[in-house]
C-alpha cells in the first residue's frame, strides 16, 4: 500500500501525469516493494489522492477497502436492497463497509 507521486509514465498511460498524487496495492498479492524509493506498476493498479486524503490515511484505505468490499460483494454476494448489519464499524474495514453503496439505506 502506497501513496505517493508518478514520477514517469509507460507508454499507453493517459490516466495520469507526472507529478500525479497516487495510492494503491500495486503488485497484490505479491510483494510489491512498496518500501523502495521507486516502484513500478500497471497504472489500473493505482489511484488519483485526492487533496482531502492525507498519506497516512491513503496508506491504510486499499487494504481495509478491499476487505469490505471482499467481504459485502464478493463472499456474501450482497446486492442492492439487502440489508447488512455492520457491528462496530468503527475499524478500517467496517467503517468502509457501511459506506459501500450496495449496502447504504435508501434515501
């Protein structure tokens, strides 16, 4: 997990410029390097930070945000209109799993 700046860009690369603010999980499952000064990826690997999201914060939110979409999408299957209870969501992953839009109340 990584936040940081793109420094160059692979051919065929149009979603970001140089200079670019990013996070992501590059690499994932596998060891990606993210200690290392450098690193390179797929661009679909990453995203834009935006302003909001400091790197601390941009560091923790691929990982947690995976878990709760793993959990909600992919092993309960949960689709629009369920309901899901969400206990403590006051972690990483339970905090983003009642923010994930298949499992938010109509408003």
């Amino acid at each position: 997990m990584l936040p940081g700046r793109v420094e160059a860009l692979g051919e065929g690369v149009t979603r970001f410029a140089v200079g670019d603010r990013v996070f992501g999980m590059p690499w994932f499952p596998r060891q990606a390097g993210a200690y290392a000064e450098c690193l390179t990826c797929p661009s679909r690997q990453l995203a834009a930070a935006p302003d909001s999201l400091d790197d601390a914060r941009a560091a923790g939110l691929p990982l947690a945000g995976l878990i709760a979409w793993q959990s909600l999408i992919d092993t309960a299957a949960v689709k629009p209109g369920d309901r899901v209870l969400t206990q403590a969501a006051a972690g990483g992953a339970g905090n983003l799993a009642v923010q994930t839009p298949r499992t938010r109340a109509p408003t």
